[in-house]
C-alpha cells in the first residue's frame, strides 16, 4: 500500500483514557485540578489464582465490542520498521478481548493461557524512536502480546521484536502470578516487576510517582488532598494488600467492589465499562454504565480454532448472567460502523478508504493450515 492505512488510529487512541491539557499528575498536591477522564487496574493473587480487574472511565465512548479472537490465523502489520520490513506472525493463542475500536485493536483482554491486560493513558510517555523494529500501534501491539505471549517475561522480550506507538501505559498479567507495569519513558520501554512492584495496580500517573506517594501516605491513610490519579492508585493498592484470598466467588466479588471504590464518579466522570478475569477459569466479567447487571463470558465454550469466524457481542447488551451463547460471528460491516462513530465523534479528519483498507487487511488474515505458518518474523513490505 502506499499509504500506510489508519495511521488516524494511533491519534483516535490517544484519546482513551486522556486528559485535559495542563492537568499535571505527578506531584500530588491538593490544587492540582481533578481530571474526569481517566481508568484504573489491578491484580488479585488468589491462592495461586491470579484475578485481574480494570475500569474504564469517560465522559463520553461507552459502545464496545466483547470480541473472540481465534488461534492459528497468520496476521501481517501494516506500518514497516525502517528498513520497510512488517512483522508477521501466527496467532498461537486465542483470546477474549473489549474493544472500543473493534477487532485487532483491544483495550483489555486476557487470552487462553491467562494472560491479562488493561490500558491506562500516560501524559509523560515516550515512545521509542524509529528503528529497524515494525511499528504496531497501541491496540495492535497488545493484540500481538496476547496471540503470542503466555508470562510477562514473553510479554517484556517482545520489545526487541516490535515497536510501539503509544500514549499509554499497562497492567499485565499472568496466571502463574507474575505481573509487570509497562511503560515508555525517555524513549525505552521501562518494566517493573516481582520486587520492583509496590502494589499490583496501576492508574495514571507514572508507577514510580504513584508508588512514592502510597508509601508515604499510608500510614495516616488519608488520601483525600492527591489528585484522582494517585487518589485512585492509593485506594487500589490499600485494596489489594488487604485481599484475603477465599474462592473464586469471593475474589470476583472483592475486585468489582474494589473496582466501585475507585469509580470515575468519585471525580464527576463516568465509569462506562467495569471488567474482572477470572485466569483460572478463563471467564470474562464485565458490566457497564448502560447495563450495570453482571454478565460473563467463558472463553473455553467457544471454538478457538482457526476457521470458525471470529466471535462478537455488543458490551452494553441488555442481557445478564452467562451470555457466552448471545454472542455471534463477528460482522465486519458493524466493526467498521464501531470504528467510523468513534472517529465521527472526536471530529478527527480521515480516509474512509483507509478504513476500508485495514478492515480489508484483518478480514483477509488466512489459517496456518492453508498457508504455511511464518512463525514470528519480519517480512518485507508489500
């Protein structure tokens, strides 16, 4: 192509989970003006059982997608490296992913082997420079973590493969109890994990900042003058230093009422989607702004082999409970109706056609049972 399609969608991204110009996070203070958009994760260890839960927090941008992505599809990116290579890859792993901008472009997901994800903005991120790495923007960069990865030591070695652009920072976990802040500070991913971690959550400030602050206002336990960044990260981590683990009912159970404690309302923002997986049994929770009722999605009662289509269901259905069954083939023509209203909405000027040409590009991923699987490898442009 000779354009490289929806370059928009990294500018699009950068609007999840952002904030008004000159609101500074850092420092704490009590006159710094409150932000009324911003999302909060994190992580419970639950006798070996790792439970992870996120909220996302707007004004605005409550339609989603609930999205299966199947194993074995052979995937291809569309923005080269310097020296004009792409990465391709074969999906190893199938994964549930919530999606504000529909498929290959998650914001949170855990996939087959437990792994587990949320997306927070960050004001002080960095990307790295332009080197021979392809690039991947923010969502498909996590895609390509989730079809790849099993620990966060996969998850951090994948750096050297790929380059990310981003505005973000993340929460990552594994079923095996790892877990690792992601960031991208001064132009290099910066990843903190095991003894490197004061608390496993994360909000929107930087986690050195956050820790700091934690560390040295829990004592008198009053958070009430920080900022709702560092409000929001103190409250979590209290949270999950005081977790006792029980069962898996009970473990949910404290992470959605975790998750209400740290809610954008406190602040006059809007907790659209509140989201918890279960990494033992690999079930999706989630509720929302528009439908607060709780209602899952097991993601060993789909097909995750490669030639079953892609599943899709509407995050703020009307339904409750187990609605794995309400789900159905995922429809490109409503992925890009998803995809059009969010850009619309942010009045940010594009190409259809590059809409057309990158929905085109995910509808047209073969299996690796009709194409011979590449591995994980750089390929020259196209």
């Amino acid at each position: 192509m000779a354009r490289q399609p929806l370059a928009v969608f990294v500018m699009v991204l950068g609007f999840v989970c952002t904030f008004p110009a000159g609101v500074g996070l850092g420092a704490g203070v009590a006159d710094t003006p409150p932000s009324d958009e911003h999302c909060s994760s994190f992580t419970l260890g639950n006798n070996g059982q790792a439970v992870f839960a996120c909220n996302y927090d707007r004004r605005i941008d409550d339609d989603g997608l609930v999205l299966i992505n199947k194993r074995g599809i052979v995937k291809t990116s569309y923005q080269p490296g310097t020296t004009g290579r792409l990465a391709e890859w074969t999906a190893r792993y199938a994964s549930i992913t919530f999606s504000l901008l529909g498929y290959q472009f998650p914001w949170a997901g855990m996939n087959e082997r437990g792994l587990s994800f949320s997306t927070m903005a960050l004001m002080e991120t960095e990307c790295p420079s332009p080197d021979e790495r392809p690039l991947l923007e923010s969502g498909f960069w996590l895609q390509y973590m989730l079809d790849n990865c099993e620990t966060v030591e996969e998850v951090i070695a994948i750096d050297a493969e790929v380059r990310i652009d981003t505005v973000d920072h993340y929460l990552v976990a594994d079923r095996h109890g790892g877990v690792v802040v992601l960031e991208f500070l001064d132009g290099r991913m910066v990843a903190r994990t095991g003894p490197e971690l004061c608390a496993a959550a994360l909000t929107n400030s930087t986690y050195e900042d956050s820790c700091h602050l934690w560390e040295s206002l829990r004592p008198a336990g009053n958070y009430n003058q920080q900022n709702n960044s560092i409000h929001r990260f103190c409250l979590a981590a209290d949270r999950v230093r005081d977790f006792q683990p029980g069962t898996t009912a009970h473990s949910v159970g404290y992470a959605f009422d975790t998750l209400h404690q740290v809610r954008g309302q406190l602040w006059g923002g809007n907790t659209r989607w509140s989201i918890v997986f279960d990494t033992r049994n690999l079930r999706a929770y989630f509720r929302t702004e528009r439908n607060p009722e709780i209602r899952w999605v097991d993601l060993e009662a789909f097909d995750l082999r490669c030639g079953r289509a892609p599943q899709m269901l509407d995050i703020n259905t009307g339904l409750t409970g187990d609605v794995t069954g309400a789900s159905t083939d995922l429809d490109f023509e409503a992925n890009r109706d998803l995809v059009e209203a969010y850009i619309v909405r942010w009045d940010i000027d594009y190409n259809p056609d590059d809409i057309t040409a990158l929905i085109g590009l995910f509808e047209s991923y073969p299996c690796a049972q009709t194409r011979r699987s590449p591995g994980r490898r750089i390929a020259p442009t196209r």
